[in-house]
C-alpha cells in the first residue's frame, strides 16, 4: 500500500501551475540547449507531489495545454523568421523538432511519477502518442509550407548545392507517423553541457509521410526528370545512358535522408530508360545478327529451289547457317553484358532486363528460330564430341532455349529429331540424350512431351536388352515402341509379307511377347526400320565383288525376294512383298538407280516390267547407301511437321481450359478481366511452355460456356460462375 494520501483538487491545479512555471523555464533551456540545472530540479520536486493526485482528466488537459503551448511557440517563431534562407528554416524547424522530443520526455517523467497503477500504464503506452498527435495537430497549418521548403531544398541540390541532411532528416520526422515501440533517448553532452536526441522510433512506411511527403515528391521526381529527358533527346544513346547513370547515382545521395528507396525507379521510368535500352540493344546489337541469319537462309533456299529434293521445311535448312547462328547469337549476348556497367545495382538490372526482353522478342520475331535451334541441337547431338565441347554446345543451346516463347513447339520439332535419332541409331550415346532430357525438365518442369523423350529413352534400352538376352540372334532385331510417345505414323496399306528366312523368327517374336503382354496389339512399322544386306557381285574387281548394302526395311524386303527367283515383274513382286504401291515405287527406283537391279525402261516401268538382280554390280565404295532420294522419303515428314502447329494448338487449349476450370472451381465467382488474368499468371508460373494468348483464352472461356462447365451471371455479363 502507498504511504501518500491523495492530495486535493486545488493541490493538483497549483502544483501543475507550478509546474507550468518550470516547463516554460526548461523549455528555454531546450532551445538553447543549455541545461538549466536548478530548473530540472525543481521541476522534478514538483513530480512527488503529483504523484498521488486522483484528478487525471485535469491532468490530461494539463497535457493538451502544455503541447499546444509548446507548438505554438513555435509556429510564432518560425513565422518571424519567414524570411530567412530555406536552409536555415529546415535548421530552425529541425531544431524546434529536437526540442518538442526532449519536452516529451519530461512531461513523461512528470506524468508518470503518479503512483495509481492503472492510469501509470495507460499514460506508459499512450504518453508519446498523445504527444505527437497533438503536435501534428496543432502543427497541420505549417505543413504544406514546410514540405515546400523541402521541395525547393532539393531543386537547390541538384545543382550541386550542399544541403544540411542531418537536419533535413529530422524535419522528415515530423511528417512521419511514429509507431512508439521504442522510447526516445536523451543523453547529456558533458563537454558542451547540453542534451540531444540519440533514437526515435520513426518508420518510412506511415501514411501520413506517403500521402503527405512522399508521392508529392516522387510525382515532382518524375516530372523533373522527364524535362530532362526532353533535352536529352538529340543525344545518341551511349552519351544518354552515362549522363542517366550520372544522375541517378546523385539523386540517391539527395534522397538519402528523404527516406525514400525507389526514386531510381521513378527516375528510369522518367527518362524511359528501360524502352531506350531495349530498343538500343534490339536495334543496334542483336537485329544485325538475327538480318544475317535470314539473309543465309533465303540465300541458300534460292540456290536450292530448283532442286528436285527442296522442300519448304525446316530440314532444308543447312547445319552451317544454324551452326553460325547459334554462336553469333551467343557471343553477341555475351559481349553486351560484358558492357554493362558495373557501377549501379539497379541500372545493371535494368540492362539486363533489356538485354534478356529483346533477346526474347527477337526470338519470337524471328520465324526460323525453333528450326534453327533444332538444327543445332540435333547436329551436335550427332557428332562424337568430346565431354567439354558437348556440355559447351549444350549450355549455348539452353542459354537460347530459355528465351523462347513458344518451347511447345520447339519440343514438337525435337520430338521428331530425337525419334530419328534413336531409330537410326545416329546419336553420340544414350547418356548424352538423358542429359538433354535433364535439361528440359530444368528448364520447363514435368511436362508431357518431355515425358515422352525419357519414355522414347527407357524403350530403347530396354529393347537393347530384350535382343540381348531372349532374342538372340545373328539376323533380325526388333525394337518395341510405345505408341503413346513415339511419334510415328503406321502405314495401313502395307500387308507385309515376311521372306521365308524371317518367318520362324517373327513367330518366335510374336509368341513371346503374346506370352508376356497377352492383351496387347503389334502393329510393324517397317517403313522406320532398317537394314545390312551383304551383296556379293560376280564382278570381282573391287573388293573382291562383296559389298554391304545399307537399306530400308522395304528395300530389303524386295531385295530377300529378289533372291528367290531370277526375275519378277514389277507386279508380281509388288504382290509378293505386300508394300503399298507408293512406298514400294521409291524404293524400288532407288535400287534400279544404283544399278543393284536391273530394269530395261529403268525407272519408267510398268507393272509388267522384269526386274533382274545386276550380277555384274561395280561400285568404288564398299559399303552403299541405298535410302530413297530425301524428295520423296520426306513427303510424310513435311505433313507430320505441318500437323506440329494444329497439335500445339491443340495441347494449348487443353492446358488453357484446364486452368480455367481449376481457378473457377476454387474462386466459384470471377469477373471475365480477373479471370484471363489470373490464368496467363498460372500458365506462366506452371506450364511455362507459351505465352497465351488473351483470344486463345476467351475462346476457351466461350467452350468451357458451352460444356456447361462455367456460366454467365444473368445480372453482369462480365462474370462467370462456375457450374457444380
């Protein structure tokens, strides 16, 4: 228990006078900054007499009257001195701020000297919140006018004028809403015999310093700054990005006690740096590249037009014009980053984001870049690199790879690459098409196509070791390839008959895998296969007359059957081998043309035309490529690659519908802006494989509409709800 008892009503008005008294004696001293030393003892006498008065809501007044009577003190002296310099106003305001700090503080002290528990810790937590409150208050008329002052304080700095920035800081403050986590510190300089504040609890994020101070001052940033930017025009752009630089790096030395930290952002928005920059290096470094490129390949596809094999598609495009692509492209990109200055944190950014969106949209721009980069990937991919040159080719292609918008369908494109690869066993080694699948998945996620690379892979190696260990044999091997992630097409007029040396082998084939996979269907793609015949010739002046004859599935059919008999007729042999007119016609001419057969009208026959084996073949090489010339074998290739665009757009809208079913399903209720919005985020942040587009989109929404899985709200058009 307390051993004061409550003074009285007039005991409480007369000490609080008194203590008026002192307050106006310390205050004196605050602004002098001399310490008073009889004054505070007084004053804090007074304190032990307060301290068991019951009367707080005239103690609460007391309070109010001291801090009004405090500030407007200071609004009378600031207003006498209106005509001093604008520097030496933010010094006198700054130095009546500090003041107001300390004279919190001892009313505090007073205040809190009363014994009574309950009002102690409501005066504790709400002292120095009242305090300024009443201070920001009582000090609105003079804000506008101050924050003037420090508009023009800055205009002055950015000719180079030295500026007070302690001081300036200090007059922030006072626009600033305090949180009052912390207590105010004072301590006492006992060289100079005076006090000052050493920390307050000021924060950069109130919004009386945002709306008041913060967005003025970012909106005068901007409009300076696009004045500039006016007057720069005529200059060329390596003189505007170093004069920019320039600027920026001194208007964060102004802003430095502003507390503001995103001028630099308002400022290159001002000055249009980000555009500029794009259109710099989109001009002036990468277009010459990507120019070049195209004029190779029109060159070359003028030179091959008149060519019987030429055709209209990416294969027609020559490795070394990829090849050259691929590493101009690259060195390029690498150049230009070496010459961004290394000198501004977010002027370096903002380089690189131009460098990396005008890279991405000359990707784009550029028709041939998915056949190109395929070209490139494909040919090394081919090649017996060393580890070094493989994984230095690997990462130039990932480093373009990674910029393209439409990754989909350059998956389409490589999907066929990696199937050819594989059937023709072209390829450097497996492990190095595993890396490459690797690097998909890095670069995109799980994806379904991807998925399919990795299939094709494991159904490789597990028929490598199918042959090897339950179909052994010295004549045929059989690969097993899943329908789902191969992409190749079965010939359905073909009713192939097998040479009576296959037949035991084949039906050995079909039993065991009947045995094993009882339910499911063999279909022979035998327009994919291939073959080594070992040819021997009567003429025996090279190589002793043996020669290994490098064919496809179909030609070694005709060739098996060939040996049969000492002649057929076109028809009859047409009939006994079971190929489809068109395959068996490019195949057969392909063998007439080599002079392996032997044919009067050559490849002008008839059905009726005999074709004989040439028992007199000369060749100077030992092993012979027999594949049918690239004009024909290539006519199914040039409309499986013109049905890439419809599968893409396929795939696209499936994933489109997808996610707008899945954010309807959660949000149940979406505006159609809100919705189209949110989905292109989705299919950004989780296919990561194209960019939509915004039509794609609402026709997707006006299908959805009509499976009934989403509707219109009768009342606003503009909604969508979604259908339980």
């Amino acid at each position: 228990m307390s051993v004061f008892q409550p003074i009285s009503e007039e005991a409480t008005k007369y000490t609080l006078n008194q203590a008026t008294k002192l307050l106006e004696k310390v205050t004196c001293s605050f602004r002098t900054g001399k310490i008073d030393e009889n004054s505070f003892y007084e004053f804090f006498k007074l304190s032990a007499q307060i301290r068991s008065s019951n009367y707080f809501k005239l103690i609460l007044a007391w309070h109010y009257e001291q801090i009004l009577n405090f500030v407007n003190a200071i609004k009378a002296d600031l207003q006498s001195n209106i005509n001093l310099e604008v520097e030496e106003q933010i010094k006198l305001i700054s130095k009546y701020y500090s003041c107001f700090q300390i004279f919190v503080v001892q009313i505090k002290q007073f205040l809190l000297s009363i014994e009574d528990f309950l009002y102690k810790t409501q005066l504790w937590t709400t002292v120095f919140k009242k305090s300024f409150e009443y201070f920001r208050k009582e000090f609105e008329g003079l804000k506008e006018i101050m924050i003037e002052k420090i508009f023009k304080l800055i205009e002055k700095a950015r000719t180079n004028y030295v500026i007070p920035n302690e001081e300036l800081s200090r007059v922030i403050q006072i626009i600033i809403d305090l949180d009052f986590k912390k207590d105010i510190k004072i301590e006492r300089d006992l060289k100079n015999n005076e006090l000052r504040v050493i920390s307050d609890s000021s924060t950069d994020n109130s919004k009386n310093y945002i709306q008041l101070f913060k967005n003025p001052f970012l909106e005068k940033t901007k409009n300076h700054f696009q004045k500039l930017a006016s007057l720069w025009a005529g200059m060329n752009d390596v003189e505007y990005f170093n004069l920019a630089l320039q600027y920026i790096k001194r208007e964060e030395e102004i802003c430095y006690p502003l507390l503001i930290n995103n001028t630099k952002e308002t400022i290159m928005d001002a000055l249009q740096l980000k555009s500029r920059l794009q259109l710099y290096y989109q001009q002036k470094i990468f277009k010459p590249v990507f120019e070049s490129a195209q004029k190779k390949i029109t060159d070359y596809q003028s030179e091959e037009k008149n060519k019987a094999y030429s055709k209209k598609n990416f294969r027609d495009l020559n490795q070394k014009i990829a090849t050259e692509w691929v590493h101009d492209l690259i060195q390029t990109k690498k150049y230009v980053e070496k010459q961004i200055p290394n000198e501004d944190l977010l002027f370096n950014l903002a380089h690189q984001e131009a460098i990396d969106k005008t890279f991405q949209y000359c990707l784009t721009e550029f028709k041939n870049a998915s056949q190109l980069l395929l070209l490139y990937c494909d040919y090394f991919m081919k090649q017996n690199l060393s580890d070094e040159e493989y994984e230095r080719r690997q990462a130039d292609f990932n480093t373009i790879f990674v910029y393209m918008q439409s990754k989909d369908e350059f998956l389409q494109y490589y999907q066929q690459a990696l199937c050819k690869r594989l059937i023709c066993f072209n390829f450097k080694s497996i492990d190095a098409e595993y890396k490459m699948v690797t690097q998909f998945k890095n670069s995109i996620g799980v994806h379904t196509t991807v998925i399919r690379f990795q299939n094709m892979l494991t159904d490789l190696k597990i028929n490598e070791q199918y042959n090897k260990e339950k179909f052994q044999n010295d004549v045929l091997k059989i690969y097993i390839l899943s329908s789902v992630a191969w992409p190749l097409l079965r010939n359905e007029q073909d009713n192939i008959i097998f040479p009576s040396s296959f037949v035991g082998l084949i039906n050995q084939f079909t039993y065991q895998y009947n045995q094993i996979y009882n339910k499911r269907k063999i279909y022979w793609l035998l327009n994919e296969g291939s073959a080594e015949i070992n040819f021997i010739s009567d003429n025996m002046d090279n190589f002793g007359g043996k020669y290994i004859l490098r064919t496809t599935s179909y030609q070694m059919l005709i060739l098996m059957k060939m040996n049969e008999k000492d002649q057929f007729t076109v028809k009859d042999l047409m009939d006994q081998t079971g190929i489809n007119k068109y395959s068996f016609d490019s195949n057969l001419k392909q063998l007439i043309k080599l002079k392996i057969l032997n044919c009067s009208e050559n490849d002008k026959y008839t059905e009726f035309s005999e074709i004989k084996i040439n028992t007199q073949f000369y060749s100077t090489k030992k092993s012979i490529l027999c594949l049918p010339h690239a004009s024909v074998s290539t006519q199914q290739d040039d409309s499986n690659i013109s049905s890439i665009q419809t599968t893409v757009e396929q795939e696209r809208t499936q994933i489109i519908k997808a996610y707008l079913v899945k954010i309807m399903k959660i949000r149940k209720v979406m505006a159609h802006n809100d919705l189209i919005k949110e989905c292109v985020e989705l299919i950004k942040k989780c296919s990561r494989t194209f960019e939509p587009c915004f039509l794609h989109i609402k026709n997707c929404i006006e299908n959805l509409i009509e499976q009934e899985y989403i509707k219109r709200i009768e009342n606003d058009y503009k909604k969508y709800q979604y259908v339980q």
